[in-house]
C-alpha cells in the first residue's frame, strides 16, 4: 500500500437524486447542491472544506448538470480556473462516483463525499483520510456512532444500522485506496440497480450475515470482514468523533438544524476520542 503521507483526490458528488428535490424547492434553487446554509451554497462549504484539508490535493465535483452550472457564475468561474474539475454526472450516485474512478489511475487515492454534507470541515477530512490509512484496507466507510450524534443533537433523525456492537450513522465519507477498490465502486452500482431484490443482497453477503445480523448478532467487525470475504477486497470503517460528521442535508429538517449549528443558534460539538477505534 502506498505511503500515508500521499494526499487524496477528493470527489463530489452533487447532483440531485430527481427533477424535484424537496430541499432544492424549499430553498428556491435550481439544484439542491445550491441551497445555502449559513449565506453559502452546501456545495462551497464542502469544497472549501476539501481546499482547507491538508490530505487533499485535488478536488472532482461530478454534477450539478451543465445547464446548472451555466447559470451560477461562481460555480462557473471555479471550474474554469482549474481550481476544480467537473463531470457530468451520470444517472445514479453509484454510477457517477465509478465514471469518475474509472478516469483516474488506478493509484489515485480518492475521498468520495456529497455535496450536501454541509457541516463538513478540514479537521474532519484529515482526520478520516489520515485514519482511514492506518485500517489497511482497500475501501474505507466513514460512520459515527449512534450516541455520539444523538448527545450533541437529540432533534435529528438519522438512518441507523444496529449491530451487536453499537448503532451506527452513516458519515458520507468513503476512501479507495488501492486498485482493489474499484471493485467496491463497482458492487455499490450493483446493488443500487437490485435494490428491491433482497435475495440479490442475500445471495452476495451469505444468508448466514443476514441472519446474524436480524438476530442482533453481527458486529461492525464481522460485518466487514464478511463483505471482504465475499467480494474480493478489504472493507474497514473509522469511526469519526464528530457528531456533525454524520449530518447531511436529506430533508427540510436537516436543512434547518444545519442552518442553526453554523448561525450558532446551537453550539457544534466534536467529541475528541485518545484511541480511534479502526476496523
């Protein structure tokens, strides 16, 4: 594996999902990338964070649209600079985030994030790519615990995945660090296009995961371990101690809690950990 001190190429994804995005309306913009938390679109606050964090040296956004992007001059100017690369986006975020690995060498580090995680900031990039090193795997998932978001924000409602071990929040975070995973890119697309066929996942991951997993008994550990067992390149986690790691803007809801963490109505917590638990 290559050294720890290389740095990332940071990929965007930052189309919308469908032609009417519920945030995007709420906020009267024309893509829901565009909708300003704190007087700034989501999408500068997460390129400025990427521009500020020292494990990043290039930063991709696939999407918004062209026809977007033609109507916000700003936008425009960043991508015409060189600052910031831009591809179209394709149909899926699976699809446009392995159109965009299959352009870079295959030795390209990549930090693959959205453009909705509005809250995300330099320390929290560092940290997670910095982390995600040490794990020694091919494909790194960013995911917060359950607690620790729920301490500093009661009001939020996550998506949470409970295991034997603890209840866990997505981070939309995720690091391919070797060649090897490309093949996670490529299973993600795989899964998004069978998603209302469970037996697909069951045939993929082992009845027995399944299993375990509805019984309370799957740990993050094994979880892991089990998907890299299955398709052929190592999959390991870090767990972020920021709380604001895991919020994104998937609602109005979310859209207005970001709006009074960074106005300072609420003050933002990062709990620091001594021992970061790697997978």
């Amino acid at each position: 594996m290559p050294s720890p001190n290389n740095v990332f190429t940071a990929v965007v994804l930052a189309a919308d999902r469908g032609p009417a995005d519920p945030v995007a309306t709420a906020a009267g913009v024309r893509c829901k990338s565009m909708t300003p938390v704190g007087g700034k679109p989501m999408v500068f606050r997460v390129l400025d964070a990427l521009a500020a964090a020292g494990q990043i040296s290039a930063r991709i956004l696939c999407g918004p649209p062209k026809s977007v992007i033609d109507r916000e001059p700003e936008l425009e100017a960043l991508i015409a600079s060189g600052q910031v690369q831009w591809f179209e986006n394709r149909a899926t975020p699976s699809s446009s985030a392995l159109y965009v690995l299959q352009t870079l060498p295959d030795e390209t580090s990549v930090l693959l994030t959205t453009a909705d995680h509005a809250l995300l900031n330099h320390r929290m990039v560092d940290y997670f790519c910095s982390q995600a090193w040490q794990t020694g795997c091919d494909v790194v998932v960013g995911v917060a615990r359950h607690e620790t978001v729920t301490a500093a924000y009661p009001q939020t409602r996550r998506t949470v995945t409970r295991l034997q071990d603890g209840a866990y929040c997505g981070c939309n975070l995720f690091a391919f660090l070797t060649p090897r995973a490309r093949e996670a890119a490529a299973f993600w697309r795989r899964v998004e296009n069978q998603r209302k066929k469970p037996l697909y996942l069951i045939r993929v991951l082992g009845i027995t995961a399944i299993v375990r997993y509805l019984l309370g008994r799957l740990s993050l550990e094994e979880a892991l371990q089990r998907v890299s067992q299955r398709l052929g390149f190592k999959a390991g986690a870090v767990i972020m101690p920021f709380a604001e790691a895991a919020i994104d803007v998937d609602s109005v809801d979310d859209w207005e809690l970001t709006e009074k963490i960074v106005s300072g109505q609420k003050k933002s917590s990062t709990t620091e950990i001594t021992k970061p638990m790697l997978l």
